[in-house]
C-alpha cells in the first residue's frame, strides 16, 4: 500500500510500537508499506494518509 505524508519536513519516520523498520518519504511525499504500518502510521500521524490511486 502506498501513503502519502504532508509533512515535507518529514523524510523519515519510525515508531517502535508497530514497525520493524524506518520508513522513508520519496520526495514527493510517498512511500510504499506494508498494509499493516500504512493502517497504523494513517492512525497515528495527522499527517499522513492513504495516497490516492488512479484506478
């Protein structure tokens, strides 16, 4: 799954409650994680959210 962080500031995040390892932001913002860390980082962080898909 992909999810997108509107926090530019932000490149890299790692939250020891739910993640093995650190993600890391494209620089557009996204990034590509497993389903259960994208549920969990959407659920905790205002500003990340499910990226929008074409299809």
């Amino acid at each position: 799954m992909y999810v997108t962080n509107t926090n530019t500031a932000t490149q890299r995040l790692f939250n020891s409650g739910f993640m093995d390892e650190p993600v890391e932001f494209a620089d557009t913002g996204t990034a590509q994680v497993p389903q259960e860390v994208g549920e969990a980082l959407v659920d905790h962080y205002d500003t990340i959210k499910l990226k929008e898909t074409d299809t």
